[in-house]
C-alpha cells in the first residue's frame, strides 16, 4: 500500500526545495498538483520524470477515486502551485479520504508563506490565527473583521496586489491602528518587508504601484 506525502514547494526562490522534497516527488508512483502547467516547470527543472494528474478546486472531489486507485499500486505526492499542500489550497478532502481508505499520510514539510512571514514579522509568535483570504467584497470582508477584532492573537491573511489597498483600509477602520508586517514577494527577487502601523502602511503602498502577492501579519 501506498503513501500519500504532502511535499512542500517553494513559494519563489527554488534553492528552497528541500533534497528530501526532489527524492520523494522522483520515487513517487504519481504527483497530483494543483496546476499541472506551473509544477512542470519545478519538474523540469529538478530532472523529476514522474507521471502528473491535476487536482484543483473544481475538480478535487472527482479525482479522489483515482488518486486512491493509486495508491494501491505505490506513493503518491501531492503539491500545490507553491508553499505547503492543503494549507489555503486544495488537499483536505484528498486527507480526509486517504486516512478513511487505510492509506497513510506525511508531510514533506517546507516553504510556508503564512509561517514565513510570522516568522520575520516582528510580532508576537507565540499564539497566532491563519485566516487565508480576506473576503472579496467589501462588505463581507468588514463584517469578517469586525468578527475577529476581539480575537488576543496575531492575525495572518494573504491578500491580492487588486485589494490590498482595500483591505488595509478596512483594517485600519475597525482594527484600529495596531502594528502590521505586510510582506510582498517573499523570496523572489522583488521580496520586500514594511513594518509599522496599519495607517503607515496603506499611505506606503497608496504612493506607488502595487505588484504580488501579499501575506499580512497583524
């Protein structure tokens, strides 16, 4: 029987693929991704030849059968387009269904943007709630904020370069003014790290253009 791993890939810098991470995506039967275009190129890159099935969010729930089926007959590896498998990308079903079948699971951990950006936020790490996304429409992500601004803990979003001026915005109404790390581009050639209040922030990123991707650490 076989063994379902959750193989960590870089968010950006590829020196971070971890040797174990190469031997387990090589060794394995099938890797299951979420794009199968962009991790062809991690692929490539590592001289990796195993055999790839997509497995997204529209489609994760009609490919459990054949990923099952699969493992049956050796390892099978599941990554996502960048960072730590079933974290904020699909991969909780496929889990789910794996255990319940009698098949294993492991992690091959590695990259994680939320846990990245905690690490050199500056803020207190000690206790600390993911939320993912922050919601699309504006109402909706006031009434989310508004749920959590109670909440003792550092907080941790990503967010999209369309929103984030929106988003800080709608932090700095009902949060108040506290202290955020907003991290862009982690590991990639354009990575950058401002630390101060909400409020400094947002006039920050209002004076220029804003590109990538966005973890905030509140």
């Amino acid at each position: 029987m076989g063994t379902l791993f959750l193989v960590a890939t870089p968010i950006g810098n590829l020196e971070d693929m971890s040797p174990r991470a190469v031997r387990v995506l090589r060794e394995s039967k099938l890797i299951a991704a979420e794009d199968t275009r962009h991790t062809g190129i991690l692929l490539k890159h590592f001289e990796i030849q195993t055999p790839l099935t997509s497995y997204f969010e529209h489609n994760k729930l009609q490919k459990l059968d054949a990923i099952l089926a699969a493992l049956a007959d050796g390892d099978v590896a599941l990554v996502s387009d960048a960072g730590t498998p079933a974290i904020n990308d699909p991969g909780y079903e496929l889990v789910r269904a794996t255990l319940a079948s009698g098949f294993d699971v492991r992690p091959v951990p590695g990259p994680s943007a939320p846990i990245a950006a905690l690490s050199v936020s500056g803020l207190p790490t000690d206790a600390f709630t993911y939320l993912g996304y922050l919601p699309h429409k504006p109402s909706e992500r006031r009434k989310f904020v508004a749920q959590i601004a109670d909440l003792p803990y550092t907080l941790i979003f990503l967010e999209s370069p369309h929103r984030i001026i929106d988003s800080l915005e709608d932090l700095l109404a009902i949060l108040g003014d506290r202290p955020v790390c907003v991290a862009r581009e982690m590991t990639k050639l354009f990575e950058e790290y401002w630390r101060g209040p909400v409020s400094g922030a947002l006039e920050y990123f209002k004076s220029r253009e804003v590109r990538g991707e966005f973890t905030l650490v509140v």
